[in-house]
C-alpha cells in the first residue's frame, strides 16, 4: 500500500499549531506523530515518499458547501472537471453543489446521474443538495440523510430560478424534511417593490451600484427571521447561506456548540472582502444575490464570524462567462468564479492579523463536517481521510489570466497580490496538486453523512 509522510509541517487542527508530520497509508491518515516522537522509524516503512513541510502549515482540506459547477446543462460555464480542478488547486478537497443546473436537481433521479458525473470528472470530493420546489414534496421526504448533503430552497428567485413562494408548502418542508434545509433567504415581494421603485427613476440602464438597494437588507433581515422562526417551530435543522448584513445576525445564537446547535449561518468570502464603494470599480464583476452591500455590513460579518454567530465560510463559487457578465444590469447574471481563491483571501486577512490560522481552520474545515455531520473528513486526525493541504504563507503571487484555472476564464481578484499560495492539496490520500501540477489519475469520492436526530 503507497505511504506518503508530510514531515517538518506546522500543523493546524482543532485549535493548536504544532510541528510534526502526519503518514498517510493508502486513503487514511494513519498517525499525526508530534515533533520529536519516535512512534515512527523510516527504516521500518516501505515503499514511502516524503512530503517536506518544513515553514509551511499543514491544514485539514477545505470543505466548501455552496458551490454551482454548472455540471450537467450549463458547461460553457463550467463543468465538474475544470471547476474541481480549481477546488484542489485552492485547498479545497470537498464541495456541496446547488441544484440550478439543466435539468434541476429535484428529482432523486436527477441527482443520482449527477453523482455518476461527478465520479467520473471531479478530482475533489462531492456532495449534491437535492432542490426544492413547489411541488416535489414527496422527493424530500424519500431522500436518504445519510446519502445527500440536505435540502435546497430558494426562497427569492436567482440563477436558474427554483423560487419556492407557497407558504403552505414551506411549512411541510420544514416540518418533514430529514435531512438539514439550506436556504437562499430573501424576500421576492420585497425585492420585487424596490426593483420597481429603481425602474422608475433609471428606466432599464439601472446602475450595479443599485443592486444592494434592490436586494436590500430589508430583503435579507424579513426573509431569515420567518425562516428561523419556522426552523423553530418545527425544530428543523436549518442553515441560512451567504449572509449578507449585519443585522441578520441578531437572528443567530453563539452561546451554544455547534454540534447542539439546530439553526446555522455562513458568510462567503466576497462579503468579507467587497463592500459597495467597490461596485464603481467592479461593476457587475461583484454582483451576486445576495448583494455585497455596505463597509459596516462586512464588518459587521467579520466581527459575527470572530463571535462565532456565524458558523462557516464558503464561496458561493458561480461561474459566468465575461460576455454573460458584460450586459445591463437587467440581464446580467449574478454570481463569479471563486473557489480557486478563497483559503488565500483569508489566509490574506490572518496577514492583517484580523483573523487566526486556528480560526480560518475551525470555519472551512472542522465546521462544516460538524454541521453537516460529515463521515471521517475534516480533521487532521488517525482514521480520517488524508485530505490535507499545505500552505506557504511566505510565497507572493498575483491573480492573473494566466494562472486561474475556471472555465469562465476570469476572476474579480485579478491584479490582487497574495502573501500566501497553497502548495500541495491531497485527496482521499493522493496528491492531487503539487506546485502548479495536477495527477489526474484520481477521482474523488461521495460524501457520506451520519444522521442524527
């Protein structure tokens, strides 16, 4: 059995940094051995490469649970293949992906022939949410909890647009659903009045700059406190995706574990690095849904993330063609490439010392197998699987055409510098990425869950 040993690193994992190396054996970590012990002698392995971490640090890999790969129906975006492929060269060595493809993932059926690609095209792991609509009650109900990541419900219309608007039928969702409900939370009459009131005074050559005002926080805030109280109600495992206010927060507990707790939320990285002033020189580069809005909104995500009100980071990874992003505002898709970039943005923030390399760790790696009860990943622990990355923090680059790897071909972080590149990514024990290079011998594999009640 191939062994791989990662020796000399600074190991990041359920909150120290210590230095040591980890063996891998086939797809396990077989031992984390703290520098200095002798429980491995060299002599004594066979057939075994060595990994030098020395000055680099040495994280569990990324799990991202919002992403949109495009894969099947909108592949001139991106696919499985070319998206994954930017995953691992970003760390990330798991992801959860939306159901607004072609057909729409609401169907078990649907969603069995997209695991059928994924095992076929994905160098990272892979999970897919089974979509809701009005009318596929029945489908939720006969998912298996420990075969599908959870529910999606798009509760203000977006790309692909699976808007579920029946009150009636949200109620049985959240009241049957197994499996946890992750929510798109804004409200569409709300966002329907104030596109209207923006007509009114720009016609159709709407500015981006009005797009935090018609996806407004008032959108966002009476969206996520009905769907927290209906969570509450029917005690539903719910999780709020891609905050997007300060306010929201409010809605959101941080006295509590996150094993216990029964109601979560996220924030991608976007609304942690934009904020408004930066649609005048982005434009349409940074419109997503839910809208990046103002600087004390981002700092007031930052701040609720730190508090542990906020439970996760993601991407919300959504790639669109630059001639699909150049038209008006009004056809203009939301939604840009981000997966490639995203342990770099934050490990850019531990730079500025707003954040630890502990904490970026907890929120991208360590939660989101807690919360979503994620079999034998996400630690750097003997019997979980080897998927790891290594980072050096000390390794300048900048964003360009010629090194991002999306389909789509573009970035909204072209010409930023970063302090920090990742070096090797490891999936299921095998090295994937290692400087600038890809083995695409190896596929990754479904994400298998432990339900609970």
């Amino acid at each position: 059995m191939e062994q791989i040993l990662i020796t000399g690193a600074n190991i990041v994992n359920e909150g120290r940094i210590f230095e040591g190396s980890v063996l891998i054996r086939g797809e396990w970590i077989e031992e984390v051995i703290p520098a200095g012990s002798t429980s491995i002698v060299l002599e004594d392995l066979e057939n075994i490469e060595l990994i030098d971490g020395r000055g680099k640090f040495l994280l569990p890999g990324v799990i991202d649970d919002q992403v949109h790969f495009r894969d099947p129906g909108l592949t001139h975006k991106g696919d499985l293949y070319t998206e994954s492929r930017a995953a691992v060269a970003g760390g990330v060595t798991s992801f959860m992906d939306m159901p607004n493809t072609d057909p729409k993932a609401t169907t078990l059926a649907i969603l069995e022939e997209k695991y059928k690609l994924a095992s076929r095209k994905s160098l990272a792991n892979f999970s897919f949410f089974l979509g809701a609509t009005n009318e596929n009650l029945e489908e939720i109900e006969k998912a298996d909890p420990a075969k599908i990541c959870g529910v999606k419900v798009f509760l203000g219309a977006s790309t692909g647009n699976m808007l579920v608007d029946d009150p009636d039928v949200l109620e049985k969702i959240f009241s049957k659903s197994r499996m946890i409900i992750a929510i798109h939370s804004e409200d569409e009459g709300i966002i329907r009045k104030n596109l209207a009131a923006i007509r009114e005074k720009y016609g159709e050559q709407i500015p981006m700059e009005a797009h935090p005002l018609i996806r407004s926080e008032e959108a966002c805030f009476v969206s996520t406190k009905r769907s927290v109280e209906l969570a509450a109600k029917h005690n539903t495992r719910l999780h709020v995706l891609h905050l997007s206010t300060a306010r929201e927060l409010e809605l959101f507990r941080n006295d509590i574990p996150l094993k216990k707790k029964r109601i979560t939320a996220e924030v991608c990285v976007h609304h942690l690095w934009f904020d408004d002033r930066d649609y005048a020189r982005l434009g349409s580069r940074i419109k997503w849904n839910p809208a990046i809005k103002t600087e004390q909104d981002k700092e007031g995500l930052f701040k609720g993330l730190l508090e542990d009100k906020i439970d996760l980071i993601a991407t919300d990874h959504a790639p669109h063609l630059e001639e699909e992003k150049s038209n008006p505002y009004l056809s203009c898709p939301s939604g840009g490439p981000l997966i490639q970039h995203s342990l770099v943005i934050m490990m850019e923030f531990f730079h500025l010392k707003k954040i630890s390399i502990e904490k970026i760790v907890e929120k991208m790696c360590h939660a989101p197998a807690v919360l979503y009860r994620i079999k034998d990943r996400g630690f750097i622990r003997k019997g979980c699987f080897a998927d790891l990355v290594l980072v050096d923090a000390d390794d300048p680059w900048t964003v360009s055409k010629e090194n991002i790897l999306y389909k789509c071909g573009w970035s909204p972080f072209e010409g930023i510098k970063f302090s920090s590149r990742i070096s090797h990514t490891f999936v299921n024990g095998n090295l994937v990425y290692r400087n600038g290079n890809f083995d695409e011998r190896f596929r990754g594999k479904r994400l298998e869950f432990n339900p609970e009640n």
